[in-house]
C-alpha cells in the first residue's frame, strides 16, 4: 500500500493506453488501487517509441516519437529520470533552414564559423532579424500564457514582411508538425512558442537520455509490481451495467468501478459510443481537432541540407510549396547516416526505410483550451475518466504527466507519489 486509497476506498480500476499518461497513472495508483493497463500494441510509451537502428553493423537507439525534452518546463519527466537512476546529459539544439530553392541554408543559432558565415548575406540577415524580433514577442506569449492570438495574430504584432511569415516563419511552424501552412497559421501562438522552445531566454539544450527515453517508461512498468499490465490488449466500447462498468478484452468481459481512458480522443470517443450514458463524454472527445503526421526513419542523405557541413539537429526545408519538411538527423552524435522525416501526404518513404510511423496529433488551436475546460468538467462523470497529452497544457511530453496526475490526485489523494510527482510538476 503506497498511501490511502480515495475517498470510496479500494476499486478496480482500467486504464485503456499504455503510452506516458497511462503508464504514469498506473505507478501512481499501484497498490492504492486494483489496476489493470489495457495497451493494443506491442510495446509500452505510446509515442514514447525508442527503435533500434543498425548502420554498420551497429545498433543506435533511435525515437521514432517524442524526442525533444528540456530542461525547462519538464519538471516531472525529468523527475522520473532521475528518480530511477537513469543517466542523461545534455546537448545544443542547433537547426538548419533551408530556403531559396535550395540556394541558401543557414543555422541558428549560428555554431561555426561556416554557418556564421553563411547567414552574413543580406537576405538572410533580415530575415534572422525578423526571426529575433518574433523571438522577443514570443517571450511576452509565453509569460502570459493566453492561448487565444494565433500564430498569424502573432506576426501581425511584430509587423513582420509578409514575404518573411510566408517563406520562412509559416513553413517552419508547419513542417515542425508536419501539417499544412494554413493550419500552422491557425495555432496558438503560445502553444507553438512553448513547444518550440522560441524564446530568447534560454539557449536551448535538448536532454539526451542513455539508451533512450522508452527506459524510462520501462523503468516506471518495472516499478509497478501490483499492477496488470497487458499488452497487445484491444478493448471494445465501454457497457454500463449493474453500476459497472465492463470493458470486454479479446472478446472477453471484465467488470471494473473506473475506466481512465488513456488513449487518443478518437479512440476514447469510440470507447464512449457503446452506451448513451456516456454520450456527453463522447460529444467532448468528439470536438477535439486533429492533423495527421508520417515518419520515416531511413538513410536517405537526399532529405538533408546539400552540404554536410549544415547538417543540424533538425533540419527544415522550406522549398517546398506544397508542404515543407522536417528531417532530425537521429544519428548525429556518432556522425552516422541515420534519419528521420515526417513525409508529406502522399510521399513514399525511401527505399531505405527502416522503420516507418503514423501518428494523430492534437491541433493545438486557441478553442482547444475550452476543449480541455470541458473534459476536466466531465472527469469522473459515470466513473469515466481521461488522461493524455492533449487533455492537460500545451502539446508536448510534460502534458502527459501532468494529465495523470490531475486523474490521479482524484483518484488516489494524498497517496506518496501522487504528492512526489505534484512537487516535480510545480517545482
Ligand atoms: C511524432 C510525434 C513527435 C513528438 N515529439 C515530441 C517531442 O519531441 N517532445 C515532446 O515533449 N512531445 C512530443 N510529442 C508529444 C507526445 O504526444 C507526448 O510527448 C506524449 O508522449 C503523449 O503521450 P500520451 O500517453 O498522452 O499518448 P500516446 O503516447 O498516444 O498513448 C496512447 C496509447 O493508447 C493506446 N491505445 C489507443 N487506443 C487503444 C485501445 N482501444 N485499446 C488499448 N490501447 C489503445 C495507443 O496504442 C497508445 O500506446 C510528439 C508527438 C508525436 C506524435
């Protein structure tokens, strides 16, 4: 027992998904609560996916989802590395633009003297002026975390040239996400600023950790020995019966006093579509918006910068009128041809894919802050509850906590963990 149970005792509880916010919740309920996890895939993390990449005869350990921490802002993911034991470091993010028809890349923030050399041409001194100036409205966006300007209200403020915002601030923001620039334009600015990391406070460094960020997943499934965890475990809508709620798994039922739904939004919302008592939670999951991403990991040197001297860690080309890219050289700390590419609608990945993935994104635009305002109200309601990435904050990592968190200090107060992870988040 790792601290007192709620207020109405011991009860069964489901969680359906296994990625950050599921796997989270669970540690923090295990031996509070009775508890199984549901997963429908083959592995723990959700978009927490480390993959194995072999180049030469070596295996490097690649994300083919989240990737991106900081040292600012991930107060409770960081705690959890650290709790466990697991080595990290840090390293500079540096990335590289690439414009012009492929005629002029640059870095920032410039790294060398070659890359400082290359954005001393007037072009691109005006537009990393312009880029600076964003920068410092950004840190404003960001201190006063209103969702409601949207990246075009944004560069409105800076009296930014539109030639700029259209080849370089708009394409940047959308092949970040892997989205179309029109629904780049329509984020919230302040969602994209905090993830983005636009600010000019800090230099940012991104956290590494040794092995990858799947260990820390892991190390949380290990460190929850009275729980169920099921793997390969797809579950069918949700039937209310006799004031339980049955989940049937592989075919099979299973009572349970509360169901988390851990899961995306489509697949939480189609959970709810089995029972009209859960009509009003379908509804909200309903309204959630979403954009759709492909990655590719793959050796392909054709999606990077012409010149290796301007490989980044990220690399965006903005040439492409249809939809810019984004492509992370995953094997930069050993130098090896190793990528990862978020492919537009309709490319095929190249011949040397290894590894290919499909995601949904939440579209973090000014509405989905009422959006999550509404399924905060409803938590709890018919003994239903949701956490993800997308129910809690902006859209990244730390939002997957904070969400099991938030589900966990209702179910589980005062329990140890719940009171260790709160600290974390806030401290
Ligand atoms: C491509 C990509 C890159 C990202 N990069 C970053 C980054 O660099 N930094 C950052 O901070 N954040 C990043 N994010 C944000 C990321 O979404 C969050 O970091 C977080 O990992 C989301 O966790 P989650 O638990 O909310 O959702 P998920 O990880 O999506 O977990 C949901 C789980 O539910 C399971 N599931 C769904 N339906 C069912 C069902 N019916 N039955 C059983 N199981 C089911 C799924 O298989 C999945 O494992 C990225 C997201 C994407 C898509």
């Amino acid at each position: 027992m790792k601290g007192p149970a709620g207020a109405r005792g011991r009860r069964r509880v489901a969680i359906v998904g296994g990625g950050a916010a599921g796997v989270m919740t669970a540690w923090l309920l295990d031996g509070v609560h009775d508890v199984t996890v549901f997963e429908r895939a083959a592995h723990w993390g959700g978009h927490i996916h480390t993959v194995q990449a072999e180049v030469g005869g070596q295996a490097l350990p690649v994300e083919m989802g989240a990737e991106f921490l900081f040292e600012e802002g991930y107060g409770g993911t960081l705690g959890v590395i650290d709790r466990f034991g697991l080595e990290r470091w840090t390293r500079p993010m540096v990335v590289s633009l690439t414009l012009d028809q492929g005629q002029t890349t640059f870095a920032m923030p410039p790294y060398s003297v070659v890359t400082t050399l290359a954005s001393l041409r007037p072009a691109t001194l005006r537009r990393l002026w312009w880029l600076r100036a964003l920068a410092a409205r950004a840190e404003a966006i960001a201190d006063a975390g209103d969702w409601t300007p949207t990246v075009r209200d944004l560069i409105a403020q800076t009296g930014m040239p539109t030639d700029v915002a259209e080849a370089v601030v708009i394409p940047l923001i959308a092949s970040s996400w892997g989205i179309e620039r029109e629904q780049a334009a329509a984020l919230s600015a302040y969602c994209v600023v905090r993830v983005m990391g636009l600010r000019l406070k800090h230099r940012p460094h991104a956290v590494v950790v040794q092995g990858g960020l799947g260990r820390y997943i892991d190390a949380l499934v290990a460190d929850a020995p009275a729980v169920d965890f099921r793997l390969g475990a797809t579950v069918e809508p949700i039937l209310v019966r006799d004031g339980a709620l049955c989940l049937r798994v592989d075919g099979r039922p299973h009572d349970f006093d509360e169901v988390v739904l851990a899961c995306d939004w489509h697949n939480s919302g189609a959970l709810c579509a089995g029972d009209g008592r859960l009509a009003a939670w379908r509804a909200a999951f309903a309204a959630v918006q979403d954009t759709h991403a492909r990655v590719a990991l793959h050796r392909d040197p054709r999606f990077m910068p012409r010149r290796r001297r301007h490989w980044c860690n990220a690399n965006f080309d903005l040439t492409l009128d249809a939809r810019p890219r984004t492509t992370i050289w995953s094997g930069r700390a050993t130098g090896l041809p190793v990528f990862r590419t978020w492919l537009r609608p309709g490319e095929d990945p190249p011949p040397s894919t290894s590894h290919l993935a499909e995601y949904r994104h939440v579209a973090m635009v000014p509405e989905h802050l009422h959006r999550q305002a509404r399924i905060a109200a409803l938590q709890g309601d018919g003994g239903v509850w949701a956490a993800g990435m997308y129910t809690a904050g902006v859209d990244n990592h730390e939002s997957a906590l904070r969400s099991a968190l938030r589900v966990a200090e209702r179910l589980a107060p005062g329990a140890e963990r719940v009171a260790w992870l709160a600290q974390q988040i806030s401290g």
